[in-house]
C-alpha cells in the first residue's frame, strides 16, 4: 500500500475517533470552532459532507473495511435532510428549515452516488436522485448559472456562483454515469450539466484560463468576484473531463487542456503568488478545496492521458504528488495525527510560521493568523488556541486517498 492510501486511510480513522460522537450520533467538536453550531459543536452540513467524501474513497481504497463507516455517516446525513424541499439544510432539520444552499446539496448527491456505487445499496441511489431533482430548480433561466442557495430574498442567497453552477452539472453527470438510470434521465441530466459547464466557461474563465469565483449581487446588479479557489477550477476540469467522456468534443478538450496546464503553472493565481521562488510555490488556499482540483486532475488524466503529450501528463503527477508531500510534512500535527487546513503556513501558528520561513527563505514574514485554525471566542485570532476541524482533515484525507491512484493502488477514480 503506497504512503498515501496509508496517510489517507490512517487519517479517517483518527478523525472518526476524534470528531464523531456516538452517542450523539453525530460529528462534533471538542470546542467550538469554525463551521460548530452550539451548544454540543456539532458539525454544519458541509464538513459531514467533505468527510463522507472522505470515507467512500477510503472504502473504495479498502473494500469492506469502512462499508459501517460509511452507512453510518449516510444515515447521520439524514439529520440535515427537509422532507418539504427533498434537500439537505445547512444544519438539522427543524419545521420552516429553509436554509438550503445547492453547492452544499450538489455534494451531499455526489456522495450518495459514489456510495452507491461502491455499495449498491438503493436508498443511496433514491436519495440522490431526489437531491438532483431538487439542484435542476436552481437553475437562472434568465442571467444563467444555479443559485448559491434557495433562498430568493437577495444576497448573498442569489449570488450565482461556479461552486454551486459546476457542483451541480458534476452531481448530473455523476448520475448520468450510472447504468441504472433510463436513458431519458440521463440525457435531461447530461443536457444540464452541458449548459451550466459552457455558462461558466463563458462567463468566468479568465485570462489566465483559470475560473474566477462568480458573480454577487449587490443593489441588484450583479459584480463579478475574481478570486480563483483551486476548487472552482478543479470541479470544472471534472465536468469538462466528464462531458466529454460521454460526447466527445475537441472544444471540449481545448477547454479541458487550458485548465489542467493552467491547474499546475506555479505563475498563475492558484498558487501562492507571495512566494517569490517559482519552485517553492504550492497551491494557495485550504486542503477541503484542493482536494477538488486533485480529483479535476486525475479525472483529467484519465480521460485526455492516451491523447496529449506525455510530458504534461508526467506534470500533473508530478505536481500532485508535490502538494500531497508538502500536505503530509507541514500540515500534519505529529501529537495527535490530525491536519490543519491552510496551505498557507504564515497564517496557522508560530510553529508553521517558522517552516515556512525555512522553506522559502522569507524571513520578513509575518503570522497572519487565521481564526478557522482557532477555536472560537473573543479577541484576535493570534490570541486564541489553535485546533483541527473536521472540514480541514475530511479535505486532507480525501486528497491523499484520490492521489492514491498515482501510485498504483487504486483504479482510476472514475
């Protein structure tokens, strides 16, 4: 088994036995932090999600051995889930729950078809089904994109955003991929995907072939949002990857292509342009979006491997490798085997501070605390103790366990 179905595997088992509350039945944290809700700090929907992610790579990594793992977590899910809307709430279900956001439920579909089919348990694949009918009603038929929540009522609930547009056509996708579907589900489902996949490219892509966050309503005009998150670009690259897997296009292809070299250019904006040496620069932001652009890349490399030149395929590997590496020796807390979440060391502690200016040679760097790495309360984030949280280590866990196919251990992800 190669070091990084290892590190992955080892990684969901201490964060199951630090996060998950059995008596509770739930995911929760030891104080609160980012993304608890009190008075128990209990998990919002979106790290149960990234961890259930986590869990069906490492039970596809190692059949059988995370199978109660896994329903477990399924069945927890359902804590979130509104009968009235078929959706899945930012947080448990309670009577007028409306707070439904469709990048959240586009994942927790994701999910549910992976287990599926890994599992082939039925109820994962009715539970999916009904999420994905829910995703098609968000959809703008007037400016395009999908809603970043259900809500209506003005920002940010109508911001139109790539996470919640692509998330949703990889959801379609993902169950357009499956062969117990009929055939005119699958086409409504890959028809969709196609649409929301050209909106973004049209709209979002910049010039330097990366895609830009979205767009936020403010006084009802729309404003575009530049940030380039190594996930928007990641989930794109899955969706065009997958479309064209399906309906090949060399438009398609061109597009896939520009995103994937652009994915690993230590020059362009989903690295840590701050850096100044080219060869010490990792991607910028947080181990629960990279993991997405893992997933882009390796969904890339199996679709386009056979038809492009070999020296970028080589890259791509080369690369991810890297930033799992970089992941595992500067992320990882030796004392309890758990992992911070910012791939930016400057802003975690003192500690990572001090790395960071041994890697780089930065020694005018200055600690820019971030309180996601802190446990919630009054004053800067400098002055309160760092933790882990379940989003950070689900994101670490799933990287490491996707990347496992480069080393052989796992079949293509797909």
């Amino acid at each position: 088994m190669s070091r990084f179905s290892t590190e992955g595997l080892a990684l969901v088992d201490t964060f199951w036995t630090h996060f998950w509350q059995q008596d509770q039945k739930m995911f929760a944290a030891k104080h609160p932090s980012a993304e608890t809700v009190p008075p128990d700090n209990g998990y919002t929907l979106w790290p149960v999600f990234i961890a259930l992610e986590a869990i069906v790579e490492a039970e596809r990594v190692a059949p059988g051995r995370y199978t109660e793992m896994l329903s477990v977590t399924l069945n927890a899910l359902e804590r979130y889930k509104s009968p009235q809307y078929g959706a899945y709430c930012a947080w448990h279900n309670f009577s007028g729950n409306d707070d439904i956001y469709f990048d959240d439920n586009a994942q927790v579909a994701i999910a549910q078809i992976a287990a599926y089919r890994l599992t082939k348990e039925e109820s994962y694949l009715e539970r999916a089904k009904e999420v994905v009918e829910f995703l098609h009603t968000g959809w703008d038929g007037y400016r395009g994109g999908v809603r970043w929540h259900m809500r209506t009522s003005g920002p940010p609930f109508t911001d139109r955003n790539t996470c919640s547009t692509v998330l949703t056509a990889l959801a379609c996708l993902r169950l357009a991929q499956l062969e117990a579907i009929d055939d005119k589900l699958r086409q409504r489902n890959i028809q969709f995907a196609e649409k929301a996949v050209y909106w973004t490219i049209k709209e979002l892509k910049n010039d330097q072939c990366l895609i830009m966050d979205g767009f936020s309503e403010h006084n009802g005009c729309f404003t575009l949002n530049r940030t380039t998150f190594t996930y928007n670009t990641g989930m794109t690259i899955t969706a065009l990857s997958l479309i064209h897997s399906m309906k090949p296009s060399d438009q398609i292809r061109f597009w896939a292509l520009e995103l994937a070299t652009a994915a690993i250019d230590h020059s362009k904006g989903l690295f840590d342009l701050s850096v100044r040496g080219m060869g010490v620069r990792y991607w910028w932001d947080a181990t629960f979006f990279t993991q997405l652009l893992v997933e882009g890349l390796l969904t890339f490399l199996d679709a386009f491997g056979r038809d492009i030149d070999s020296r970028l395929t080589s890259r791509i590997a080369i690369e991810v490798r890297r930033e799992m590496e970089y992941m595992m020796d500067y992320l990882k807390d030796e004392c309890d085997g758990l992992y911070f979440r910012n791939l930016r060391l400057y802003t975690i502690g003192e500690r990572q501070l001090s790395q960071f200016k041994h890697l780089t040679g930065d020694r005018k760097r200055e600690l820019q605390a971030e309180g996601s790495e802190r446990v919630n309360g009054p004053g800067e984030p400098a002055d309160r103790a760092l933790t882990k949280t379940l989003l950070g280590n689900g994101g670490a866990a799933r990287g490491l366990l996707l990347s496992a196919s480069l080393e052989g251990d796992t079949p293509s992800i797909d």
